[in-house]
C-alpha cells in the first residue's frame, strides 16, 4: 500500500532547512512542489503512520500554461520577453531550474510534468500548425524542447484542441511521453481518446519499487 502527502512550495511550509536556490526554482516552474511517497501496511497507510526507513522522496516538478514558448521571447515585439514584473517565460527558462534540481535531488528521484496549453499562443505555435504544419511531417518544436528536456508526462488543456485533432494527434506521436486526459471521451463509445494517468515506478533500496 502507498500512503502519499504533498508539500505546497511555500516558504513558511518548507521549512528553514531550505535552501533560496531551491525555493527560487519551485516557484519559478509553475506548480512545483514536494511529494513524499512511504510504503506501509494497510494499518499504517491508514494511520498516516511511517517509519524513517521506510520513507522515500520523490520531487515533483510541473510546468503550466506554455504556450508555444521555446524561448523568452516576444514575437510580436521581435524582442526579449519582459512585463512590469519582470519575469521570464518558456521552455529554455525552465529547463535550467528542472536541470538544477535534479542536480540537488538526483535526476531518478523526480517527476517532471506538463499541465496543457501548451501547442498554442504564439506566432512560433501557430507556424507549425498552419503555415508548415506538423501534420505534414514537420517536428513541432515545443515536442522538440520537452523531449530534451525529459517531461514523464503532459496534461492537455483546452487550447491544445485550437488546430483540431489531426495536429493534437501529431503532436502525441512526436512526444517521448504519454499525453494525458481522463475526460477526453470518443463522442460514440464515451471511451477516453487519450491515455487517462500513466504508472511509474520508482527504485527503493532494500524494497519494491514504489509506483506512482
């Protein structure tokens, strides 16, 4: 049996022992956060109870609302991304905060995922799905980024349906991971059309491995 808890990716929750680093890179990537898995039995699963022993740690890291950012960039200004607060967007920006904390935690001890929105919102997206569309053969360069990256997997969002479902179908053929969506159903059969959640196991010393 697993038991499971998160940890929202605030200060005061956190805790003291952590680092700036590491809490400039949680809130930085959209949705990031702590998750500690514990293998018990079912009484303890119950009870919330664990021993040291038995705990294993798993960081989740997450990324949101992408739109069709590879790269801090306004491609309508043509210039560099910049708004009043002063913060960064795409895909290039994550990927340096997901490679440090996999450098603290240990790459094998993370989950890193997509919540949608993600092949829509630029003149770049919009390119590759009108101009020279991925549905013609062409690699879409935010599956080109992710893939680089390592994501375990994506959620879809409503924009990822814009261009219609032959280039959401292209799209997933070109992911090294699983798109996923529980309430995407076949309009006939109310069968999902994409994968609903993947399972993935973790290695734990001395046990099974814990599968999330």
């Amino acid at each position: 049996d697993i038991a499971t808890t998160a940890t929202s990716a605030t200060p005061d929750l956190l805790g003291s022992s952590t680092t700036r680093r590491q809490l400039l890179a949680l809130a930085a990537v959209a949705g990031a956060g702590l998750a500690t898995v514990r293998a018990a039995s079912p009484a303890t699963a119950a009870a919330g109870q664990g021993t040291n022993g038995n705990l294993v740690r798993l960081t989740v890291l997450g990324t949101t609302d992408l739109h069709g950012n590879v790269y801090n960039w306004d491609y309508f200004k043509n210039a560099e991304y910049d708004d009043t607060n002063h913060r960064d967007i795409g895909v290039a920006k994550a990927a340096t905060l997901i490679k440090a904390v996999r450098a603290e935690v240990g790459a094998a001890n993370t989950i890193n995922l997509d919540a949608g929105d993600t092949i829509q919102g630029t003149p770049l997206a919009y390119y590759y799905a009108k101009i020279e569309p991925i549905t013609g053969g062409t690699m879409h360069p935010m599956a080109t980024a992710m893939n680089a990256i390592g994501y375990d997997a994506a959620a879809l969002g409503n924009h990822e349906y814009n261009y219609g479902l032959d280039t959401l179908r292209a799209f997933e053929s070109q992911c090294d991971f699983p798109l996923l969506s529980a309430n995407s159903v076949d309009w006939v059969t109310g069968a999902p059309i994409l994968k609903p959640y993947p399972l993935r196991p973790f290695k734990a010393r001395g046990r099974k491995d814990v599968k999330v």
